[in-house]
C-alpha cells in the first residue's frame, strides 16, 4: 500500500514517511531534498534511519494554518520520490 501525506489538526502540519532501499538512495533524497528547501525556503523537521525519513511539514507560524506553500513542498517532495529509483514508496 502507497503511504501518502497525512494531515494532522493539532496542531496542523503534514506528516508522511518515505523508505529506501540503501542508505545511499536515503541520502541521495535528502540532499535533493534540502535542495528544494533552499529553494523554497521552508525547513521541515526530519528524522531518519538507515532505510526511513520521518518528514513533518509544519503549519505556518503567524497564520497557524497549513497554506500553498506547505502543501506545494509536499508535493515537490511526492515528485522527487517519485523520480528517484530505490525509494520504496
């Protein structure tokens, strides 16, 4: 089963876990994800392993609501997954 973006009310944010082959093909996503980070300038929280990253997008701090930008990450995160080879899911 395909694990997609799971929004969360309290408080709000995005949540969705990604699994990896290798520890190469985890690191290979984090780099590029850090690429889009930088580009959009929005900093998720991540946590990872040596298969898995734990990504959590949240809320916008002065609004407290998820808004474009935060679901245009996650779909540029959906993407990326997607282009790579050795992502799981």
């Amino acid at each position: 089963m395909k694990q997609q973006w799971k929004e969360r009310k309290r408080p709000q944010r995005l949540e969705r876990r990604y699994e990896f082959d290798s520890y190469d093909d985890l690191r290979d996503f984090l780099d590029r994800a850090a690429d889009i980070s930088e580009q959009q300038s929005l900093y998720p929280d991540m946590g990872f392993g040596r298969d898995y990253v734990n990504i959590t997008i949240h809320a916008d701090e002065e609004s407290g609501e998820l808004e474009t930008r935060q679901r245009e990450f996650a779909e540029a995160l959906e993407s990326l997954s997607k282009d790579m080879t050795g992502v799981r899911n």
